[in-house]
C-alpha cells in the first residue's frame, strides 16, 4: 500500500473521502468477521441487540448458563469501545499520528492470534466458544468505536439495522414530491452524498459476508489471516512515523 494512502487512510488528519474509504473497508472486515465467525461458533458477534435479545429469551427459559454467555459478550463489546477511547485519548494527548492507526493494529494483532490459533483451540472442550464469541464482539467494541470516534458519529461499521434504517429515511426523501412551496417551509432534499455512503457500507458489509463465509467454509480460521494483513497495511505508516520521531527525539537528547 501507498505510503500516503496510508497516512490518509489511519492517520491523525482526516477527511471526508478517507472516512468513507476507511469506513468500506472496515465494514467489509466486519462482515467477513461476523459472517466467518457464525461459522465457527454459530452467533453473530458484531451487533448487540440479537445479544442482548437472546438474554431475555434465555431468563425466560430458564437457561442461565447462556445468559452468563450474554453478558460476557455484552461486556466485551463495551471493553473493547472502552479501549478504543483510551489508546486514542493517549496518542491524542501526546500528540501522536498514530491515533486512529494503534486501534487498527491491535484488532490485526486479534484478528491474526485468531486466525493462526483458532482451529488448536477449537479442540478444547468447554472453552472455546465462549472465548471466541467474547474475543470477536471485543474487536467489533474496538472498531466500532473507532470509525465513531474518527467519522464523529456519521459512520458504523459493525452493524447494518442503521445503516438501512437511513438508507431508508434518505430514499423517502429523494422520492418525496414537494408539490407547491409553502412559505416558511423548507423543501424536502435527499443527501444523496450519504446516500451513496451508506449503500457503500451496506455493500461492503455484505459482500465482506460472503468472502468471510466462503473464506472460512474452505480456508478454515486461516481466512482471517488476510483481514489483519490488510488492516495492518493501513495502519503501519503512522505507526512507524511515531517510532522515528520518538528515535530521533531519544537520539538528539
């Protein structure tokens, strides 16, 4: 990859037209890792309402161990936003390019630990699914949270049900007949900038699926692999641009 498109893509200055490239392609990482991980553990890991949902319907049955199960899930989405907010908060404080990039980083890191261990530890009996529904929703916490933080909120990644809920708010709008103005009324505009963006996430969300499904159905874990590398390619150059400045900082002194 491009240094500067690395630069623009994960580092510390950002626009309009790096939020949307990187935003695609963290939805398509999303999907492959929400659609490869129902594969090997048989739950989606990248939304919480299904999570949150099934321990309701898990109290009412009686069947606590899965609530148990719910709740792990649930606080290791919220970690992982949590420590998405911290490494970028420490970089932000010492003015570090590499704010957006070290999130990045260590979900390559789990993603890769994952990919290059899973089918060892699927072999253990009892502890397997549970760690690796907990590990994936805290990479879905951790990116989420990322993109939010970076795109101030006009960007998920991890989720589809907003996305398509204002794909739809912005259809009603483009489709809208204002007929005869009314003082006083603004007419009804379509964004059609967001419109474009939102079915480019869907879209890579969706066809992220279907790679990391088909990835998983033949490669086995081993299908992540690629998915880290690529995130790893993006977030690399801030990183190294850090380490330098600190050298050079350690070397002048």
């Amino acid at each position: 990859m491009p240094i500067d498109l690395s630069r623009r893509l994960a580092g510390r200055t950002r626009s309009p037209r790096a939020n949307r490239q990187l935003g695609c392609l963290l939805a398509f990482v999303a999907g492959a890792t929400n659609a490869g991980g129902f594969l090997a553990v048989h739950q989606y890991t990248s939304h919480m309402t299904g999570i949150v949902s099934a321990m309701a319907d898990n109290i009412a049955l009686g069947t606590y161990d899965l609530v148990l199960g719910g709740i792990g899930a649930l606080l290791s989405f919220i970690v992982g936003a949590a420590v998405t907010a911290v490494l970028v908060n420490y970089a932000r404080h010492r003015r570090l390019t590499s704010e957006y990039a070290l999130p990045l980083i260590l979900e390559a890191v789990l993603l890769l630990c994952f990919g290059m261990l899973g089918a060892r530890l699927s072999q253990v009996e009892g502890l397997f699914v549970p760690a690796t529904v907990m590990l994936l929703c805290f990479i879905m916490g951790l990116q989420n949270a990322l993109i939010t933080k970076l795109s101030r909120a006009e960007i998920r990644t991890t989720h589809i049900t907003g996305i398509v809920t204002d794909i739809g708010i912005e259809l009603g709008k483009l489709f809208y007949w204002n007929g005869r103005h009314s003082p006083g009324q603004p007419r009804v505009v379509s964004d059609r900038s967001r419109l474009a963006l939102l079915t480019m996430l869907a879209g890579s969300f969706f066809s992220g699926g279907v790679v990391g499904a088909l990835g998983f159905k033949h490669a086995g874990y081993i299908a992540t692999v690629p998915l880290a590398v690529a995130l790893i390619a993006v977030a690399i150059v801030p990183a190294v641009d850090d380490f330098m400045g600190m050298y050079r900082k350690r070397a002048h002194s």
